[in-house]
C-alpha cells in the first residue's frame, strides 16, 4: 500500500499537475488580496463594464482561430504542429478584424460598446495567443511556464488596472486587463520551446495540408466552441437588457469570486489530464477507470469548496470587500452548482479532444445553449423571481448539463476501452 502511494505521487501526471498548481494558488493568493484593493478604488458600475467587455472577448476568442489550435497537442510530427499554429494566428487575425467591423454598424444592440470595440480587438487577438502558448507548453509539457505565467498575469492585472484609476475611471479594468494579458503572453511567447525558423518556413501548401487534415476542426468545434462560449457568456449578455450596470458589476464580483480560483485550478488540472489522456490513447492504454478517478476527485473538491464558501462567503465579503459589495456574497452562494460545474467539466472537455468528438460537441453546445436561454428568458419574462434566485435556478440548470454530458462521455470512453480489448 504504501509503495502505491509512493508511486502515486511520483507519476508524470502528479508532477505536472503540482508544477501547475505552485502557480496557481499563487495566482489566487494574489487574486483573493486584490479584488477588495480594486472594489474600493472603483465603481460597481466598472466592474460591470468589465464583466460585458470579458463576455465579448471570451465569445470571439471561442471561435477566431477556427479550433485549429485545439488540434495543436496531436501531431505527430512537430512540423504539422508548426503549421497549425500558424494557420490558427491567421484565422485570428481576420476573423478579430471582421468581428470588431461589425461592431461599429449603427446597430442599437452595439451602441453599450461605443469606444470599447479596439480594446475588444486587442483583448481578443491577446488571449489567443496566451492560449496558444499554453497549448504549445502542453504539447511539450513544459508546464512550468504555464504556472509561472499565471502569476505574472495576475499581478500585471492588478498593477495596470490599480495604476490607471485616475486615468480611466470606468476602462480601468479593462485597460488592466489587457495590459496584463499582453505581458503574461510575451512572457510565455520568450520561454516556449519554440523555432522561429520552422515557422517563417511553413508555406500555403503545407496549412492548406494541415488544413484538410483536421478539417473537423473548424466545421464542428468552432460552431460548437461558439455556442458553448455563448452560452457561459449568455447571462451577463442578457443581464444587460433587464438589470442595471451596477448590478451586473456585483454579479461579475461574485462570478469572480467562484470562478478565479476555480478556472484557474481546472484550466491547470485541464492542461495535465488532456496532454496525459492524449498519450495514454496514442499508447492504447486504458482509460476508464484513470478518468472515474479524476472525476471523483475533483467532485469531492469541489464539494469542500462548496462548504467553504456557504460557511465564510458573508464574512469574506463584508470584511474584504465592504458592505456595499454585500449582495456578492448572497450572488456568490447561489451560483455554487455553476462552481461544482466547473471544476467537474475538465475531464469531459479534454475527453472530447483526444477523442475527437467534433460531431458530438457540435449537438450538445446547440442544445446546452438552447436550455440556457431558455431558461434565462423564461425567469425574466414570465416570472417575478428575485435576481438571486433567478442566477440559482441558472446555476442548477448549467450543472445538470454538465452531469449529463459526462455520462454520455463515459459511454464512449467504454466503446474505447472494448476496441482496445478486443485487439
């Protein structure tokens, strides 16, 4: 027993794992210090500002590459790798700019992002790359880097947005937000282990090549990833039409309060279980029990959190944030199904790229927006529900999609593991 143990945690996926949390819980060291600092310093009407802005970027960031740089970790050869990256910065470009064009039609729904359409651009041309960069670490796991640059990230945020209050009262976070994106990435752009000389190499023929070859890509993930991003997006881009901007800064707040710490974890454990589920697949290797194990595991984590956050959620915020800020608290425990949502939907999202469940994906992002809009629209118009309560049905709703899109994962991961038997 105790020699398992001793093996357990010398494995290459506890290792890379713990080099991603040291970053992490630094990271959220760093976070949980500064969201009081700038909930002091700034209005909840810029945090609402920021909420709608991060909605945006996060939507056209989903689908801008065209998902080529999901397909990054699987090449073989380090040159189709290369040129994917490459096709993906390519896409980005064109679809950013066509995007933030269109946001400039004299369209009424625009007119809340007068003189924020650049900053969008930017903000999403910025979290492409971090994300490509990431993904390229992956490939190689140099996860080190990954861990070191979300601590860089979060500090630059927080220096950026705290030094431009007196320049930017209600963009400050915005402005930060971009500035400290833009380092944390060219941190991870000098560290990679990368050839500039392969890249500069890497002609139209061979993305036209690549291109064909991983075709499912972009004809099914970047819908799919489109759809899903709206629907994590949908709330704060409806909220816009039925509560004020104040009140969507409180919502942001306590969405950051659940979501900071978790993402941050689950984005790390992500990287880790993808790059180790891509090699047990390629070494046909067994799975299922691997994979029941992992999600067991952040499901009793994210239960602890849970409790934590119902036990000190009232005393956090009115100590750390200040009694203005004191419905983040109520808004921050409702939205606990969302948190436990979260940390249990990583190993299903690295399940559906190793296994290239494009088609999949592609039906139930449809049908998990679907639900949610419905579900959102119908609170709104046809009841009289308290905002809090509305977000906590929201919030039970987004989990029940998640349990069920990870049952049906395990189904296809048992069709895996009977081929690999039956060979």
């Amino acid at each position: 027993m105790i020699y398992k143990i001793k093996s357990v945690f010398k494995s290459s996926f506890v290792r890379n794992a713990s080099k991603l949390a040291s970053g992490t819980i630094v990271a959220q060291i760093i976070a949980f210090i500064t969201i009081p600092i700038l909930s002091r310093t700034y209005s909840q009407e810029a945090f609402g500002l920021l909420a709608i802005f991060s909605a945006v970027v996060a939507f056209i960031s989903s689908f801008a590459t065209l998902k080529y740089d999901t397909a990054l970790v699987l090449p073989k050869d380090d040159k189709d790798a290369y040129t994917l990256l490459k096709l993906s910065n390519i896409a980005t470009l064109i679809v950013t700019v066509i995007c933030v064009s269109f946001m400039f039609l004299p369209i009424p729904y625009f007119k809340q992002y007068q003189g924020l359409q650049v900053l969008i651009g930017i903000g999403v041309l910025l979290s492409v790359n971090y994300n490509n960069s990431a993904l390229w670490n992956i490939r190689y796991k140099q996860f080190n880097h990954t861990a070191i640059s979300n601590v860089i990230q979060s500090i630059a945020i927080f220096l950026a947005q705290y030094l431009l209050y007196h320049y930017f009262e209600l963009k400050g976070l915005i402005i930060g937000n971009v500035i400290g994106v833009f380092i944390a990435g060219i941190y991870l752009i000098i560290n990679r282990d990368f050839d500039w000389k392969v890249y500069r190499t890497i002609t139209k023929d061979n993305m036209r090549e690549q291109g064909k070859r991983y075709i499912d890509f972009p004809k099914y993930f970047t819908a799919a990833n489109a759809i899903l991003s709206l629907s994590s997006s949908l709330p704060v881009l409806l909220f816009v039409k039925y509560i004020p901007l104040s009140q969507i800064g409180v919502y942001g707040i306590a969405l950051r309060i659940i979501s900071q710490p978790v993402s941050l974890i689950a984005n790390s454990i992500r990287s880790v279980i993808l790059a180790d589920m891509a090699e047990r697949k390629n070494q046909n290797k067994s799975i299922l029990k691997w994979y029941i194990k992992i999600f067991s595991g952040l499901s009793v984590v994210s239960l602890l959190a849970s409790l934590g956050l119902i036990l000190l959620a009232d005393y956090i915020v009115n100590i750390f944030l200040g009694k203005e800020w004191a419905d983040a608290a109520l808004y921050a425990k409702m939205l606990i199904p969302l948190l436990i949502g979260m940390m249990i939907a990583s190993p299903g999202t690295a399940a559906i790229r190793v296994f290239e469940m494009q088609k999949y994906n592609f039906k139930y992002s449809i049908f998990s927006l679907v639900l949610k809009a419905m579900t959102l629209l119908g609170l709104f118009s046809w009841t009289n529900l308290d905002f809090e309560y509305i977000i906590l049905i929201y919030a039970v709703v987004n989990l029940l999609i998640i349990l069920g899109n990870n049952s049906i994962i395990l189904i296809r991961i048992k069709v895996y593991e009977q081929l690999i038997e039956a060979s």
